[in-house]
C-alpha cells in the first residue's frame, strides 16, 4: 500500500484527478466548483511535501502562495468583484511574488544576467496572469488552458531534472482535467471564477521560471508555455455545444503543450 502511494502516477496523477473531480461534484451547487484546481493540487502537496514550510524555500514559496492565492480568489468571487483594473493588481502582486522568490538565485548572477532575468520572468507573468483573469468567466476555456499549461509545465520540468515541480505541473493538469471532465460527461458549465484562474495562474506563472532558473528548462520552453492560454481565447463558432468547445480547446491546447516538450532535450 506504501509503495503505491508513494509512486509518482499516483501522487501527481491519481490522486489530484480525484481529489478534483470530487470537488468539482459536490461543491457546483455552492458555486465553488473553481475550488477543484487547489485541492487537486494540495492533495499531491500533502503526498510529496506534507505542506511542512520550514525552511521556506522556492518550492514551498510556490505552493503557499497557490494556497493563499485560492483564498483571495473566493474572497474576490464572494465579495463580486468588478473594478477594471483589478487584473493588473492581480498582475503587479503575481510579479512581486515570483521576484520575491527567485530573488536570492537572482542575486547571485552579474547585474545585466539579472536584468535580463527578471524582466522575462516578470513579462511571462504578468501575461499569463492577465489571459487566464480573462478566462474567470469561461470554464471550458480555463480549464482547457489550466489542463494544458499544466501537464505542459509537469513534462517539461521532468525533462528538466526537476522531478518535485514536474510532480506539481501534473498536479495542475489532472486537477483541470477532472474539472474539463465533468462538464464534458453533464454538458453543462460549471462555476469558474477567480477561485479557479487565480491559484491557477499563480502556480503556472511561479513553477516555470523556478524550474528554469534552479533546473535545467530552456527559456524557449517559456514562449511557448505563454502561449497556450493565448491559444484558449481562439474564437469558436457561437453554436457549438460545450462539449464541442472543450474537445476543439483541449486539442489544441495540448498540441501547443507538446511543443515545449519537444523544445526540452535541445
């Protein structure tokens, strides 16, 4: 029994894919369906890290602030939130965040390197965390993104001898994948909302400069990480069915989240 819950498929696969899709079900009816990307992510936390923060290193910086930004997701879903220009806020705190974190790798690099760095990082970011705010109202969008972005992330960042994020990038994915899965089986969209999109871009914005700037990931991987959420907002035809709409998103999704994998061994 150790052995089977202590093996990868089952930390980053499984159990997030279950955990999810639990939430999704029972938690709809209260509109806190988007709380089924957290707690596919937290179940493989509590399997590979047992949410222990001390020290707190960038990892456990990572999945803190996926927690906390969870919270202030369903704050802000609760609360109805609809100033314009809360999505650059959003924005401009994801930046703080991934500097935040990355910034004792930062210090070690030459002023320009450094530069360089943290501008990339905090362009990616910002991008990413802006695409997937917009998405707060598109379930099958954001969840085709987040399923994408995230096996896309867990791939990549295993290719990268960065097996713990991998871990975590898979985590996301299968969490989105439940949530896709069971709008796909009901042909209804369920609740969405920043509880989703904000964790959501928080951890795909914060894992894939930590696996490039403490592993191995090319930065090429990032480009084209950026734009799968892009890639999420393509118009579709008004007619079609939600199901058609997940099952054309997904696939193209994907097929941008296997081309940063095959960027990886170069």
């Amino acid at each position: 029994m150790n052995d089977w819950v202590s093996h990868p498929i089952t930390q980053s696969i499984i159990v997030p894919f279950i955990a999810a899709w639990i939430t999704t079900k029972l938690l709809n009816h209260l509109r806190l369906s988007g709380l089924a990307v957290i707690a596919g992510f937290c179940a493989t936390v509590y399997l590979v890290a047992n949410f222990n923060f001390e020290p707190l290193s960038s990892i456990k910086i990572i999945i803190l602030s996926g927690m906390v930004a969870a919270v202030i997701g369903l704050m802000l879903d609760l609360t109805s939130n609809t100033w314009q220009f809360m999505s650059y806020l959003i924005a401009i705190t994801c930046c703080n965040v991934v500097l935040w974190m990355l910034w004792p790798v930062l210090q070690q690099r030459d002023i320009l390197e450094a530069t360089i760095y943290g501008i990339g990082i905090v362009v990616y970011i910002t991008w990413v965390t802006i695409l997937f705010d917009r998405l707060a109202t598109k379930p099958a969008r954001a969840g085709s993104a987040g399923m994408s972005l995230g096996i896309g992330i867990g791939i990549s960042a295993s290719f990268s001898a960065s097996a713990l994020l991998g871990q975590l990038g898979f985590a996301i994915g299968m969490a989105c994948s439940a949530y896709l899965l069971t709008q796909l089986i009901s042909g209804k969209p369920y609740f969405c909302g920043r509880t989703f999109t904000l964790p959501l871009s928080i951890l795909c914005g914060l894992i894939p400069p930590a696996t490039i700037m403490l592993a191995q990931m090319p930065w090429s991987c990032l480009t084209v990480l950026a734009a799968i959420p892009l890639v999420a907002n393509v118009p579709l035809p008004r007619n079609w069915s939600l199901r058609e709409q997940i099952i054309v998103l997904s696939i193209l999704t994907l097929i941008i989240a296997a081309s940063s994998i095959l960027i990886v061994p170069d």
